[in-house]
C-alpha cells in the first residue's frame, strides 16, 4: 500500500506548473497518469492500481469525453476510487457528468473561472478576464471575415502570381478589379453595422468591447434580464431574450451567439428565427455551443443565398465539422474550437484545478465560483 494519497491525471497538466512541482504537491501526492481513451481501459488501469489511494482526478480538458463522460455505472463501478474528493477540469463547460451522481457520492466537480481570484497567494500571474478575451478574439476575427472576406483573398492570391490576377478572379471576370466585389458580392466594412450579441456573460461583454471598439461596430445584446453596467456605461442597447425578439431581428447585419446549450437554446436559431433577419446581408458566428443553431436550417439559408457569412468555432455533431462548412471557403470561417486555446488560458487552468485539488482534499475552503458540485 502506497504510503500517501495519489492524484490521478487523466490529462496532460502543464508541466512547468508552479503548484505541481511545489513540496506541498509533489511531496504529498503520487501521481498517476492515464489517458482515457476507452471505458475498458480505464478500469483495467484502476483494476492494476487498486491499491493507491486515488483522492482526486485532473481531468484537463478533454476529461472523460472520450469514453461519453462520466456516468453512473463508471461513478458506481466496484473499481472506481472509494475515496475520491474531487474532480478538476480545466474547460468552462462540464457536459458529460451525472452531476446528481457525484452529489451522491460526495465528489466534488471543479472547472474553469477567471472572472474571480480566488487563490491569490497560489495563482501568479493570473490575469482575471482571460477566456472572455481570448474568445472574443476569435469572435472578432470571424465577425470581420464575415465582412472583408480576407481569408477567400488569400486563397485567390495563393493561386495567383499577381495581385491584379487574384482580385479578377475574385470578381469572376477578366480586366482590372479594385477588390470591392467579389462575384456579386459587395465587400463591406463592418463600422458602423449593428451586431447583436445572444448571451452577455463574460465573454459576451468582451465581445461587445472588442466589436464596439476594435471594428466600430454598434452593439446590441440579448438576454433575460438588462446588464445596468452593458446599457449605461457601454451604451449597448438591450432587448430581452423571448418571443419579442423576433421582431426585431432585421435590424441586425451580425448576430454573435454567446449562449450556454440548455433546452431553451438548442436549435433557437431555426427557421422561424432566419425569417425574420436581415437575410442576405447577415453575419452568424457562434462561439457558444453548436447545437443552438438548427444545422439544416443554417445550412439552407447558406446555400440560398439568405446569409452573408456563417463563422464557427463550435459545431452541431463536434468534433466532427459538416462537409459543406470544410468546402465553403467563401461564406464560412471554420476553427477547431479555440476561442480560447491560448498558452495563457492554459497555463491558468492547470493552475486552478490544481490549487482546486488542494485545497479539497486538505478541507480548505475551495473556489466556490468555479465548483460545479
């Protein structure tokens, strides 16, 4: 029996952790490593490691994903650990955990938050706002492909020798091109455009920033209940989330989906809401979760002309990506989910499970805006 309490890794941290190579961690926990790649060899590794004395799991971020999430039966499996405290992530999101199981079970679900500090005297260099910024970034990238179309030019002047080819091509015809059509597409500056923002979280209200102040664009936001801080000192202009909204959807030349997936979001841009935008002209990016647009419905209004530009980051069956968003290289920007993959983002989220495993199993009081259960 090994004579200290194990943390079992199921991701790789970030090896130049502070807290991972301090005495208080490393002198008083093994380590255990084990990718998850499947239900069975997970537990054939708890089975060969029965006897350590496993209190907590890092999961990273990929955590239990790839064998479907963390269930019941694995939860209340003869070889899952007996003893265990307390599970850290290191994404946002925890879709995937019987939340009520682990309630059950006294095991506590850790994930990733910097909107608050916490552990000051554990956390150096922690940049609070990190995420939101970082995903905006990706936010306003795709935002200002939907507009300026930099990407498709890019590819017209990697097949080209010269500048003058690739804009005629772009254009579709021989002779001098000025770049300001492409096809029977208008090139389009995105000052002075109105964009709403479904969702004004953290990172939605990033968003709005870098629109508002990065592109000169006028924002607009969606949700429950006004943001006094958005409608005052931003100036953004609030229109509640719910049936009302319809109608005030053609205004819009950029709609930024910054929305968790629950019931009441999955599939809310459908038919009935593309009906009543500002059709041709619209720019969708989701940065939010995939399933809250209807696929078919999206992919239609893309292949009839009713979009301008659709941008993801996330996607309806990820990790796969749809065929016709891989293909479409003028009205589509497609990234493999990294709003947030950021050396920065990364660095603090192996720092805050950590400090989150510590101080659960020490019976300290943990971070109580990033724990889940």
């Amino acid at each position: 029996m090994p004579d200290k309490p194990a943390v079992l890794f199921i991701a790789a941290p970030n090896y130049e952790s502070h807290i991972l190579h301090s005495p208080r961690f490393s002198d008083k926990f093994h380590t255990l490593t084990h990718i998850v790649k499947s239900k069975d060899s997970f537990l054939e590794f708890l089975a060969n490691h029965r006897t350590y004395d496993i209190r907590a799991i890092y999961g990273g971020y990929p955590a239990f994903v790839p064998i479907g999430g963390l269930t019941q039966d694995l939860i209340e499996h003869e070889l899952f650990p007996k003893h265990l405290k307390c599970i850290a992530i290191c994404s946002r999101g925890h879709n995937g955990f019987d939340l009520d199981c682990l309630s059950k079970h006294g095991i506590q679900l850790y994930k990733y938050q910097d909107d608050n500090i916490v552990y000051e005297n554990e956390l150096r260099n922690f940049e609070k706002g990190q995420v939101g910024n970082d995903v905006a970034d990706s936010a306003l990238w795709h935002v200002l492909e939907g507009f300026r179309k930099f990407s498709y030019q890019q590819s017209l002047v990697r097949k080209n020798e010269t500048t003058l080819a690739a804009r005629s091509e772009g254009l579709g015809r021989p002779g001098f091109a000025f770049g300001h059509e492409l096809q029977s597409l208008k090139v389009e500056s995105p000052r002075g455009k109105k964009c709403l923002i479904l969702g004004l979280g953290s990172i939605g209200k990033r968003i709005g920033l870098k629109l508002q102040y990065g592109l000169g664009m006028e924002v607009h936001y969606s949700k429950r209940l006004q943001d006094l801080e958005a409608s005052t000192k931003h100036s953004w202009t609030f229109h509640k989330l719910d049936d009302t909204i319809y109608g005030k959807l053609w205004q819009f030349n950029t709609i930024v989906v910054a929305l968790p997936l629950t019931e009441q979001t999955e599939h809310l841009i459908d038919d009935r809401f593309l009906s009543h935008c500002n059709g041709p002209e619209l720019v969708i990016v989701n940065i939010g979760r995939g399933n809250i647009l209807h696929r078919d419905y999206v992919h239609a209004a893309l292949q009839t002309g009713k979009l301008r530009h659709l941008g993801e980051d996330v996607f309806y069956n990820e990790p796969m990506v749809d065929q016709e968003l891989r293909d479409d290289i003028m009205y589509t920007t497609v990234t493999p989910h990294i709003g947030s993959s950021t050396a920065q983002v990364f660095y603090q989220s192996c720092e805050l499970a950590l400090a989150n495993i510590l101080a659960a199993i020490n019976g300290q009081e943990t971070d109580p805006f990033s724990r889940v259960v």
